[in-house]
C-alpha cells in the first residue's frame, strides 16, 4: 500500500503540470519589500497592494509609521543592516506645506547615498509634493498648478472620491485599476519641472511625485 502511494505521488508529480510547477517555486526564494510611511492613508495603499501581490513571491511588508521622515530612516538604517540584498526598503513620506524645507530633504537624499553604498539592500526615498493625495489624484487626472494639501484633499473629495479620507484605512480598490494612468501623468510631472529647471528634492517643484518608481519596481519583480 506504501509503495503504491508512493507511485502514485510520482505518477501525480509528473503528469499534473501543477505539480511540475511547484518544486521550483519552493526553492525561490522570498523578496521581502519593507515600507516605512508617516500616515495611515500610505498603509492603508500599500496593504491593499500587498494584495495584488497575492500569489507571487515578493511581499509587501509594512514597518510602521513615525511622525517624521527622519525617525523613519534612523528606523530603516538599523533594518538594513540585516538584509539580504534582494530586499529593499522604501520610505514613503510627504513634502507638506511647511513641514521641511528644500535644504532638509537634499540633506536626506545625500545621506541615503551614502547608506546605500556600504548596504547590499537599497533604501529608496519616495517623495509626494505637498502630499500623498497629490499620488491619488494623478489616477484621474494630470495637474501640475500649485496646491496646498487641504486644497488638494478638496479637489479629490469634489471631483472623484467623494468619500475619501485621509488618515484612515481607506479602501484604494477601485484606484489600483488605475495605475498606469497614475504612473504617466507622474512622469509628466517630473518632465514638467526639469523643463523648468526643478529637481523634484526642491519644495518649488509642487505638484510632483516618484512614486511611479514603486509601481514600476513591482512590474518589473512581477514580470522580470
């Protein structure tokens, strides 16, 4: 009876493409992507992503938040140090209207560069200029006049998501649809202030975004 168990294991194994399948997918091994943000909205977006992911062999793991970008990269800076280098580590944070000056964020940038280059994991900065409803609203449309936060929250309320709100654990189901349509009009944005000789490290260059740099790290990883 053991032997015929066996067989049929084998039997199983070989024809089922299923089974064919699976051995080689338990030898991947699993890419951790570890996200730090300063607001409940931000989790809130990348665990419904997480949920996309659903499935392959990389994984959205969400580190906490901390009131400020500076907490979460002294957070991620103790992380990195145990990381293989297939795991990365990506801190979402917002410009705000006057929460950090041009200076404060080149100073940051200049300091993951160098972080980066004695770790095998990367740490990427994600930036949204003021804020993160600035992401959510390129899923609708392309804007690229100056907004403040509040006015940017009205626009999105009054125009597309009517039950929108920020710091909670909205549902961002019907957005992920439109990412493609995000992740252009961000690029647009930052080809925007190039042309007027902005970086998008600058306060000045508001509206802008790269977070169309995930979105495309996880194509990529889901379709290498």
């Amino acid at each position: 009876m053991v032997q015929f168990r066996t067989f049929m294991v084998m039997y199983l194994a070989e024809m089922d493409p299923f089974f064919k399948k699976r051995p080689n997918s338990f030898k991947k091994p699993r890419i951790n992507i570890h996200i730090y943000t300063e607001g409940d909205t931000e989790q809130a977006y990348f665990d419904g992503l997480n949920h996309q992911l659903n499935g392959t062999d990389y994984r959205i793991q969400l580190e906490g938040k901390k009131p400020d970008v500076y907490a979460l990269l002294n957070n991620s800076q103790v992380l990195i140090k145990d990381l293989p280098s297939e795991d990365s580590i990506w801190i979402i944070f917002d410009y705000e209207d006057n929460k950090y000056t041009t200076d404060n964020i080149i100073k940051l940038n200049d300091k993951v560069i160098k972080i980066n280059k004695s770790s095998k994991a990367k740490i990427h900065l994600i930036i949204s200029n003021p804020c993160f409803e600035l992401w959510v609203l390129l899923h609708y449309e392309f804007i690229n006049t100056k907004l403040l936060c509040a006015e940017l929250k009205t626009k999105l309320i009054e125009k597309w998501i009517p039950n929108y709100k920020k710091g909670t654990n909205f549902d961002f189901t019907n957005v992920y649809y439109k990412t493609d349509i995000a992740v252009k009009h961000a690029k647009q944005l930052i080809n925007y202030h190039k042309e007027d000789n902005k970086s998008m490290l600058e306060k000045e260059a508001n509206p802008c975004t790269n977070m169309y740099k995930f979105l495309e790290f996880i194509e990529k990883i889901k379709n290498p």
